[in-house]
C-alpha cells in the first residue's frame, strides 16, 4: 500500500494520538485504528474511527465544562438576550444545537456559559480554553501549583484531565496537601485521614 | 471573449458517488469540522454532498469549487472549495481528493472559512 500524497509506505496503526482541542488543550485520544504514512506521517480514518475521535474528545470537553463553577452559567432566556435574539431563535440556533456555546444540564434545563455566550456573540463559535486556572482561580498560587502537578501526573496515565476531583480537593485541609502527589481516590483519602 | 471558468479536477458527480458508496476517509486535520462547526462524519458528507463546481471567483457567494493545486509532496491535486452559508449557516473551507488506488474520496481537510474574507466577500 502506498500513500497517495508521497508514495510512501502505508501501515496500519492502532495507538493512541494526540489532539489540541480548543476547550482542554493538549489530549490523548486513545486506541484508534488508523493508516499512517511512514513517509509523511499522514494519517488517514475511515468514518467510524474519526466519529470515534470526536466521541471521545465531545466527552472529554463535557467534563470539563460540567465542572466549571455554576455560578458563572445563565438561563436560555438570558442568553438569548445577550445575543439580542429571540429565545425561539436561540433554542431553534444550529451552532448553539451542536455544542458551540458550553451548556450543562441541570433538573432537565439547560444552563449557558455566560463567557460562552459573549465569544458566541462576538465569533460565532463559543468554544474558548478552560484553563486550570480558571477552575482553581480562587485557591491561591501554590495550591493551584500543587493541583496541576496532580493533574499532569493523571494526564500521563489517562490522556486528558479529570477536573472533577479538583472542587473536592480545594477543601483538603492545609496537612493533607503532602498526599495530592498521589492520584485519584487514594490521594484524597489520605489527605483527609 | 471571456475565458472558461475552471472545472474542478475530480468532477463533483465522481466525488458525490463515492460519498453516497460510502467511500471517503478523512485526514487527521478535519477533525476541525468538530472544533469549528460540531460536525461528525455524517455532517461533512452532507455538506460534501451540497457542493457546487461553479466557479467561487464568479460569485462568492452562491459558487463553491475554488482551485485545483499541487499538494505540497507533488503528486497529487486536490480541489479546494470555498462554500458561504451551505449548512446550518456555516461557511466552509474544504480540501479533497480522490484517491485513485484505493478509490476513495479523501477529505484533506474541513474547516471553517476565515473570518476576515467573509468580511470581504460579504462587501
């Protein structure tokens, strides 16, 4: 098999690869079946593993937006304000359908990011980086130090961040910092006994 | 005497067929049409399957097929097409090609077209 761009030989792959994704940043979208070129390292999927790709960074990008803080999300009625449109022709927007505005759900209503919206309102496409910081702000520099430390020790084992350990830890008290170099569940449970 | 429009190289009925067969791949960098428009697989073929071969530089808005260029390697060209407002209120700045061997259409790349010519076109 050769590549069509180089010539080059063409293998089969199946590894994980690595995505910059507007909302998290730098990924691992693990355990995709691909053509690779040797020459050119192009890479090439069939239609279900490229939907596979965007299964898992959709997924990805909706844990990090559910675990933004709730007081920074507004109703669909004040959204649709913000954009000077009706709340008919919000609910009814294409991009705001798929995704283009952060939303959680919360009792069966759906919730917009307010910041979401004013970038929706300015280019059309809501989707901005969710720092660390941004979660951690309140915490202070060195416990927002100590957090990231935590979360890249998880992003080499897992691929992508899981932030939704992070509100439970800004609670840990000030002697149990010494634990968050370890990961997950065993990390907190430390901290606190 | 006005000169002929150009054609796309692969012609878009030939391009429509393999996308109705089921034969396209997708290259790495379209995953783009997820971060730009919240598209899947089956979004880009729709909007593929809307794409007209008239000539953009004849009508910005309303044409699609832009140019055939040499990918950078040289052995292939691939047709690029600009497309205003062709699904869902989006605009689209596709690169694709046919590969011969495997006959299969290849989406190069689908992303969204820049802003700032948007601008211009809509002057």
């Amino acid at each position: 098999m050769k590549c069509a761009l180089c010539n080059g030989r063409l293998i089969n792959k199946f590894e994980s690869i690595e995505f910059n994704s507007k909302s998290i940043g730098k990924m691992l979208v693990p355990e995709l079946k691909f053509t690779e070129c040797q020459d050119c390292k192009d890479k090439i999927f069939t239609p279900e593993e490229f939907d596979k790709a965007i299964d898992f960074i959709d997924k990805k990008e909706k844990e990090a937006i559910s675990n933004l803080p709730i007081k920074d999300f507004i109703t669909a009625n004040e959204a649709a304000e913000m954009l000077g449109i009706t709340k008919q022709a919000f609910s009814k927007n294409y991009k705001i359908k798929r995704g283009l505005i952060y939303s959680v759900k919360i009792g069966g209503k759906k919730y917009y990011h307010k910041k979401s919206v004013e970038l929706f309102k300015e280019k059309n496409n809501g989707k901005f980086l969710i720092s660390r910081q941004e979660l951690y702000i309140n915490y202070g520099e060195e416990i927002v130090r100590k957090v990231q430390k935590t979360i890249y020790t998880k992003t080499l084992i897992v691929g992508t961040p899981k932030t939704s350990d992070i509100s439970i830890e800004s609670n840990v008290p000030s002697s149990g910092w010494r634990f968050l170099h370890q990961t997950g569940k065993k990390g907190l449970k430390n901290a606190y006994h | 005497m006005k000169s002929k429009s150009p054609k796309p190289l692969y012609p878009l009925n030939s391009v429509k067929k393999l996308i109705r067969d089921n034969k396209v791949n997708f290259h790495w960098d379209a995953i783009h049409a997820f971060e730009d428009f919240g598209w899947k697989s089956d979004e880009i073929k729709r909007c593929l399957l809307k794409l007209n071969d008239k000539h953009h530089v004849d009508d910005p808005i309303k044409n699609h097929f832009y140019k055939t260029e040499l990918h950078r390697k040289e052995r292939v060209y691939i047709d690029v097409y600009k497309a205003v407002d062709i699904m869902e209120g989006n605009d689209v700045y596709t690169y694709l090609y046919i590969d011969q061997y495997f006959d299969r259409l290849v989406v190069y790349s689908f992303q969204e077209l820049d802003k700032n010519e948007m601008r211009t076109l809509q002057r």
